[in-house]
C-alpha cells in the first residue's frame, strides 16, 4: 500500500475552494515534485497532509493509518494520539527557512529531539553533528542562525528536519526566497537525500531539478492535479494543454 493517499480530497477557505477533488498517493521511497502556477494550491496540499490545515471533504492515509476520513458527509481526524504518531513521519521544509534566531545551529537541530522525542542531550548532539557533516555545515554548530547565508540556514533547516527521522520529507518551494547563487548548495542536498531513498514530496519551479531527481511529476492547477506523469513523458509529451502552457511559460 501507498505510504500516502489522500482522496477525494476538498478544501475551501470561505467560499473559495482551492483543493478540488483532488488524490493522490505516494509510495515509499519515490521522489515526486508537485509544479504548477502560482495559486493552483500546492502549498495548501502540503499543508493538509501536515494538517496546517483541515481538509473539507475526503480521506488521508499515512503509512497504513487513517488520519482523516468522512462518514456521512462529515471528515473526521484520527485520535491525538494517531496524529501525533502521524506527524512524527513527517518533516517539512518552508520557503522561509524558520529557524529558532534565538538557538545556536547545533541547538536548533538538538531542541525538537530532546522535547519531543525525549531523546538525551549526548545523544541528540551525536545525531546533530552527524547530520551537520551530512548538509556541509560542520563549520557552523556554534553560530546563529541570523549569521548564515540564506542557502545555509535552509540546509541547517533541512538538517533540522531530519534530525526528527522523519519516513517523508515535504517541501514547499525550498529554494523561492534564495538569490540565485544560492539554490544549487539546498538542491544538493536534497539530491543527496534522493540518494538515499528518502520518501519526498517537492514542490518547486524549479524544472531541471525535478526532472532529474524525480519519479513522478504531478502538475496542478486551479485546485486540480490536471495530470501526473513520470519525468521523461510529462516534460517532453504533456497530454494536456494547460501541461504545455505552463511548461511554455517556464522556459
Ligand atoms: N489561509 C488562507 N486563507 C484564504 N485563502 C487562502 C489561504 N491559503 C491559501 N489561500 C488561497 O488558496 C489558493 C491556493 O493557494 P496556495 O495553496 O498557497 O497555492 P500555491 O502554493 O500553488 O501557490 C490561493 O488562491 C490562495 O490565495
Ligand atoms: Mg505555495
């Protein structure tokens, strides 16, 4: 079974409906990058599987639990319990890269682990460290967040992620807010993770990238997944028109 599904999945804010009908599913291990225009409602799909926000209408399963589901036209979430055990798989990575300003780089990657997970401090460092030499940043530990460059506060933010040992990363245009220059050190260290087999879920306008690291791309619009293709056939036989007007506008 597919570690994600999410079906027939509505969303609204007031009367604006901006997920329509939508699902989709996502298996272990697989790489998918979600493109479309700006609005079409990528963010609020990541943002429901995060459940930062709640969905209207329709189901989601993750890793083989029920999160949500509608009975009598009514959605239901799954006991705080469930959903606690739910978020632990999942670990997201935003656009603004919200660090703790506050926390050193080594304590932004130690505070969730030892909250949340009770894990001990020597231990949380000895993860923290390991994962730092992993994003390039061993340099780093002791320095605040506000005296990185943009790339390397998204890699202690992607270091950050993972040192909850997330089964799936989700990320929302990771490299929007970083100039140019910047971006090929954060999609190398999620290439890197693709490497690895992590589970992921990108979204991004970032069009070589996901073609080459992904397994499938999913192209939303308007509230719709108007079609969802392997790489290779999407990028160079997109079936629908507004596949190709959206490819167009982004070369
Ligand atoms: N919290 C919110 N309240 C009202 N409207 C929202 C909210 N979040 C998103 N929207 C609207 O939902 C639509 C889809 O937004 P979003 O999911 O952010 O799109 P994308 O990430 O694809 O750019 C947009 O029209 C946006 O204005
Ligand atoms: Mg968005």
């Amino acid at each position: 079974m597919s570690f994600i599904q999410m079906k027939n999945i509505e969303k609204s804010f007031g009367m604006h409906t901006v997920l329509k009908d939508v699902s989709f599913a996502l298996d272990k291990g697989e790489v998918v990058s979600l493109i479309g225009p700006s609005g079409s409602g990528k963010s609020t799909l990541l943002r429901c599987l995060s459940r930062l926000e709640v969905i209207n209408q329709g189901e989601i399963l993750v890793d083989d639990e029920i999160m949500a589901r509608t009975q009598d036209g009514v959605v239901q979430y799954a006991a705080k319990s469930v959903l606690q055990r739910i978020a632990g798989k999942m670990g997201m990575v935003f656009q603004q890269f919200n660090l703790f300003p506050h926390l050193t780089v080594l304590d932004n990657l130690t505070y969730a682990p030892r909250i949340v997970k009770g894990i001990s401090e020597v231990q949380a460092i000895g993860n923290a460290v390991k994962l730092l030499e992993k994003v390039g940043l061993s340099d780093k530990q002791q320095m605040y967040p506000s005296r990185l460059s943009g790339g390397q506060q998204q890699r202690v933010a992607i270091a950050r992620a993972l040192a909850m040992e997330p089964k799936i990363m989700l990320f929302d245009e990771p490299t929007s807010a970083l100039d140019p220059e910047l971006t090929g050190e954060v999609l190398r260290t999620i290439r890197a993770l693709a490497e690895e087999k992590m589970t992921m879920l990108i979204v991004t306008h970032e069009m070589a990238f996901a073609r080459e690291v992904s397994d499938r791309i999913v192209f939303m619009s308007d509230g719709v997944i108007v079609e969802d293709a392997p790489p290779e056939q999407l990028f160079t036989n997109p079936q629908h028109k507004r596949t190709r007007a959206f490819l167009q506008s982004m070369l």
